[in-house]
C-alpha cells in the first residue's frame, strides 16, 4: 500500500474540509480524547449510508475554510468550533440515529494512573478469589479485609474512586486485579449544527411524543391562568363554554324553568 506524503494529507483534508462542510447542512461535533482507531472503525462501519467523517488538523481545517469567508459568512461559526481533539460526522440521515450508534460503541476500560476518574467508584463487600499475598493492595487503600477459606474477603463497602480524582498507582492496581472496568470512552458529543444553527446534543434525545407533551403542559398552563384572572383565550374558551353550559342549568332548576337541558336532571 502506498505511503500517503504529509504534504499530500495536508492538501486531502484542507480540500475535503471545504467540500464537506459546504455539501452537507448538518453534523455533529463530536470529541476523540481516548477513542482508538479500532473503536472508531467498528462506529464508522454502522453509521447510516453516506455518512462522512472529517478528522485532521485544526490548523489546516481552519485555513480551509477561512480563505473562503468571503463567499460564505456562515462559515466563521464552523471555525470557532475547531478547538481541541475535535472531529465532525457528517450525514443527511437522522442525527439522533448517528449519536445511537455512537452510544452503542462505548469502550470499557481500566483505570490508568494519572487519569481522571470520571466516576464514583466503589468496591463492594465480597470474597474475592485472591489469596493471602493481594492483601498488601487493600491495606494500601485502608479496605478492610480478612482471609476467609484461604482466599481475601472484603468486609464492608469501600469508596476506591471519587468523581474528578486523579488516579494513583495503589487504585489501578487493585482495581486490575479485581477485574473492574470503571471507565467508559466513546466521541463525546460537543455540539450538533443544523441550518446554520449551533445548539446541544442533547436535544437530540428529545421525542416527537416529547414534544406534544411540553405544547400539552403550556396550554394546560395558559387555560388555567386564563379561568383564574377570568380572561377568555383559545385555551380556556371550552372550560368556558362548559362552566357557562352547567351555570345556565343551575339557575334554571333554581328558578324551576324548564329548559330541554335541565330535563334530563329533574326527579
């Protein structure tokens, strides 16, 4: 397999950050801190038809797109998301589907020493198969233990990790040897762009069903504020039309006129 030049890389990718990011409308930011080139193959490989993905240099990207400025404004926005270990997928499928299969490729993986936890870890009360000679690594982190049948039972309930600690080397060594893979990695959705508009990823989790929930929830709102100050809207109109409707029924069984709706009500 030919050996592709950096000077020929430098040229594919500052060439195909323009044609991308003026043929599609949307993509997704997404960040590559720990994701290996195995793990992202394996996501490339489920994403929808047509899906393109762009990872390269900041510099290069930027330039790119900054020498055409002047054709397409909108373009500045997409530079200032050029920041950090950034990549961008690109598709013309559902958004919501691309970051399903992204969520669907996380990789487990142990502790590393000076990595940030990025959770509470905790080591359950239990009796390990580990003999006598592990019980240096538990008195290193203060886990109380005691050597039942021959093999290291935890006591109680230990905390081993808190959420933004740094990891030392006495955490990652017990944490291996018991076998416990605390830490996930996948892209990190930074942002979404669609339309020229830059908004959360987390919008994407939001349903139709959703949707009509929210608009259900305001209107509910808005009617009962209408009945409260006695202001007639679009929302409280039926409420009114009802209230008015069971109002004309009493007054008129108070006065005993009959009227074809108060029949049915009288004994």
């Amino acid at each position: 397999m030919t050996k592709i030049s950096k000077k020929d890389r430098k040229n594919y990718i500052f060439n195909r950050t323009y044609d991308l990011f003026t043929t599609y409308n949307k993509f997704i930011v997404v960040d590559m801190s720990n994701v290996t080139s195995n793990q992202l193959q394996k996501t490339k490989m489920l994403w929808p038809s047509g899906t393109q993905f762009l990872i390269g240099k900041n510099t290069t990207m930027k330039k790119s797109l900054s020498e055409h400025l002047k054709e397409n404004k909108d373009l500045e926005k997409v530079i200032e998301l050029i920041k950090g270990n950034v990549a961008f997928v690109f598709t013309n499928a559902d958004l919501k589907e691309i970051k399903n299969v992204i969520m669907d490729n996380k990789r487990f993986t142990y502790a590393k020493v000076g990595s940030i936890s990025q959770c509470d870890v905790w080591i359950e009360a239990s009796l390990t198969g580990m003999g006598p000679d592990k019980t240096s690594y538990f008195q290193a982190l203060g886990i109380p233990t005691k050597i039942t049948k021959g093999k290291v039972e935890i006591i109680s309930k230990c905390k081993a990790l808190t959420t933004g600690d740094k990891v030392g080397p006495s955490q990652a060594n017990l944490l291996y040897i018991l076998d416990v893979k605390p830490f996930t990695y996948f892209m990190q959705l930074k942002c979404v762009y669609e339309n020229n508009e830059i908004y959360d990823s987390s919008l994407l989790d939001i349903t139709t069903s959703d949707i009509f929930n929210y608009i259900s929830q305001g209107v509910s709102s808005i009617c009962a504020l209408s009945l409260g100050l006695g202001i007639v809207t679009k929302a409280s109109l039926p409420y009114e039309i009802i209230n008015g409707y069971k109002n004309l029924i009493g007054i008129s069984m108070a006065l005993e006129f009959d009227i074809p709706e108060t029949i049915p009500f009288r004994t």
